[in-house]
C-alpha cells in the first residue's frame, strides 16, 4: 500500500431542502457574493429565483452564461467582477464547468497576471476567494475535489489547475435538482463517474480495500444510471448518482493504490479542446477504443474480472472474458442514447 495524504475540507450538505442552509453559510464568509451560473438552466427550473430570495440581504453581483467545458474568457470576467466589487465569496450553481470556472476565479483574483498564464504555466496557487457551491449535476466531483478544466479557444487547449486552496468551502448538494437534466447529460455524467472509476481501477497496483470500495461505486452507477434516464424525477437513483459522483474523484476510494495516470481523461480533454465534445461523450468513445489498445496477457485479468463483476460476462479464458467485458461496457454506453463515434 503506497504512502499518501487525504485532506478533504468540503463540508457537504447532502439531501432535500438543504438550500435552507445557503443564508448561513454565505454570510459566514461576507455579503458581497459573486453568484455564478451557465447558460440559463438554473432559471427555467426556479433555483436562481430561490437563490435570490433566500440572499436577499446580501450585495449579490452576477457572472451568467459559462458554458460546458468553460471557458477562460468567463474566467477573466469573473476576476475583474471580484475585483471591481470587492466579492467576499464565490456562489457556484450548476455543475462541473460552474464549479470549475468558480475555482479559476478565485483564485486567478490573487494571481498578478492573467489567468490563462496562471494556468499554462502551472502557478502555485497560495490563495483562493471562498467558494460555496449549488450542485445541478452529478458527474464531475468538482464539489469536493481540488481540480479545475478550463478550455482556451484560441489555442486549442484544455488543461488543468489543482491547488488545495480551491476546494470548495460547502457544497449543498441535493438530488431534485438533478431531476430537470436532460437524460443525454444523465447519460454523460454518469460515464463521467464511470471513468473516474475506471482510471484508477486499470492501475497495475491497487490496494484489496480499494478494489472492493471502487467495485461498489461503479457497481451502483450501472445500476442506475439506466433508471435515472428513464425516469429523471427518481430520487432514490439521482441521489446514489450525485454521492457516488462526488467520492469517485477525490481520492477517497482509491487511496494505497498506485497513482493513476487518467489516459482517457487525458486524450479526452484533448479531444474536447478541438470539438468541444460532451466530457462524458467522449469518454465513452475513448474508454472501450482504449481498453482494446492496451488489451493484452497482461491487462486481460483486470479486464476479465471488471465484466464478469459489472456486466456478469464470461469467457472461456481471460482473454476471452477480456474481450466480452470490453464488448459490454461499449454496448451499456450505446443503451444510454451515447453517439460513439464523433
Ligand atoms: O449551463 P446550463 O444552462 O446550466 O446547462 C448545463 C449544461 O448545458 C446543464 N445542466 C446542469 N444542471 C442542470 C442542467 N440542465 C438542466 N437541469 C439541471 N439541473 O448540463 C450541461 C452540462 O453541464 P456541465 O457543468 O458542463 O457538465 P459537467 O458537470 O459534466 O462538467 C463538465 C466539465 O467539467 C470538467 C470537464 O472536462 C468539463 O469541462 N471536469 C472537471 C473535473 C474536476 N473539476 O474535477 C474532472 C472531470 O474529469 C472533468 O474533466
Ligand atoms: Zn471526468
């Protein structure tokens, strides 16, 4: 079992009518609040008009409009509405790319320089304005995680931050306000916590506890993802969603295990930097393409042991049960609507 650290500093907030916390916990860090949201979702489902009113006695300034696969252009306007207003604390409602563009704000507000060269150039992040986050959508784990993907269009590039500092301070987190994501994004999320699953599953050393702990979660997502597709107003399968979401990538299972090294993850956010796909889109194109590269005597155990485990297929040797697992995460991605190629 490897050495390693495991900080978690979230304090999550998880199930129904948990927004009646948010008046607390914001006023806990200021009343000047940067309240930020992507292209218009939080509107049509009432939470923004929520929001509002439960702020209501606090100076609240708006970042609207940061797309999926954020963008540094949302980075940079947010830096400049912290600074001109003098924001106390960071309000992210949405999902990942929210959250995310939430993290480059904060702290590109300390950094003396513009954010994408904070970010190209890996700067150590000391500092962060306080984020509280609203979670709409279970996929990324960004609510508990250290991490942050910011896209730049004029360069084709998308690439990480990680600093302790941009964790988010709460997150609330509850489930009906998943129910209104369409069931393609259902779909990508849950291959998106699939993914991160998966990563740290295919490592060649891992721990007995680890594999048992990321066997269950992965378990739970095939489970229901199917059901939280057909019906999107089912509480039972968006919670098991939204919680195995956030403990899928921030360590928690997986630590003892050899670091791993995210291929997919890695090829996908170069892929996305080109065309702007869907994360968890492209995830499902990479992930069984990969796999079937990187099949050998080597690998085929890990593989055989994850179908029969997840999809309860089985072959004549590894090999063989290598290939039908291979065959049947490819088929669980076509059922939830996944276009697998691009
Ligand atoms: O923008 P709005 O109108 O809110 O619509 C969003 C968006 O179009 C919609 N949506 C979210 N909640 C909704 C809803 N629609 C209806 N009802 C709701 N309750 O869903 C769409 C996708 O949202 P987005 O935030 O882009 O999705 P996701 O959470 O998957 O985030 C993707 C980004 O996170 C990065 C990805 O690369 C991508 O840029 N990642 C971040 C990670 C991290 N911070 O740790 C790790 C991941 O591996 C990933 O790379
Ligand atoms: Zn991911």
């Amino acid at each position: 079992m490897e050495n390693f650290q495991f900080c978690i500093p979230t304090n999550i907030l998880f199930g129904k009518g948990q927004i009646s916390n948010l008046p607390g916990v914001i006023t806990g860090f200021g009343s000047r609040v940067l309240l930020a949201y992507g292209g218009g979702s939080i509107r049509k489902t009432g939470l923004y008009d929520k929001v509002k009113e439960l702020l209501s006695g606090c100076e609240i300034y708006e970042l609207s409009g940061i797309a999926p696969n954020p963008k540094i252009d949302s980075v940079r306007e947010g830096i400049s509405l912290c600074r001109e207003h003098g924001i106390d604390v960071i309000l992210a409602v949405g999902g990942g790319s929210v959250i995310d563009c939430c993290k480059a704000i904060a702290s590109g507000f300390y950094y003396d320089g513009d954010a994408w060269d904070m970010i190209v150039s890996h700067a150590e992040i000391t500092k962060a304005l306080p984020i509280v986050t609203v979670l709409t959508f279970a996929a990324t784990g960004s609510e508990a995680d250290a991490g942050a993907v910011i896209s730049n269009p004029e360069t084709n590039e998308k690439l990480s931050l990680f600093s302790q500092e941009v964790f988010p301070k709460v997150s609330i987190m509850d489930p009906e306000y998943t129910f209104t994501v369409p069931a393609a994004q259902t779909a990508a999320g849950s291959i998106d916590i699939l993914s991160h699953l998966m990563e740290q599953y295919f490592v060649p050393e891992s721990t007995y506890m680890s594999d048992l702990l990321v066997e269950a979660v992965m378990k739970t997502v095939v489970k229901y993802t199917p059901i939280a597709y057909a019906e999107p107003d089912n509480y039972e399968a968006k919670a098991q969603l939204m919680w195995a979401s956030t403990i899928a990538d921030n360590a928690t299972l997986c630590n003892g295990n050899q670091l791993a090294a995210f291929s997919c993850h890695g090829m996908e956010h170069e892929l996305s930097a080109f065309y702007d796909v869907t994360h968890g889109v492209g995830l499902a194109i990479l992930t069984p393409r990969w796999m079937e590269y990187v099949l050998s005597d080597e690998t085929a155990p890990r593989f055989a042991h994850f179908g029969k485990e997840l999809f309860g297929v089985e072959g004549s040797d590894d090999m063989e049960s290598a290939k039908l697992a291979i065959k049947a995460l490819y088929e669980f991605f076509e059922s939830l609507g996944v276009p697998m190629s691009v």
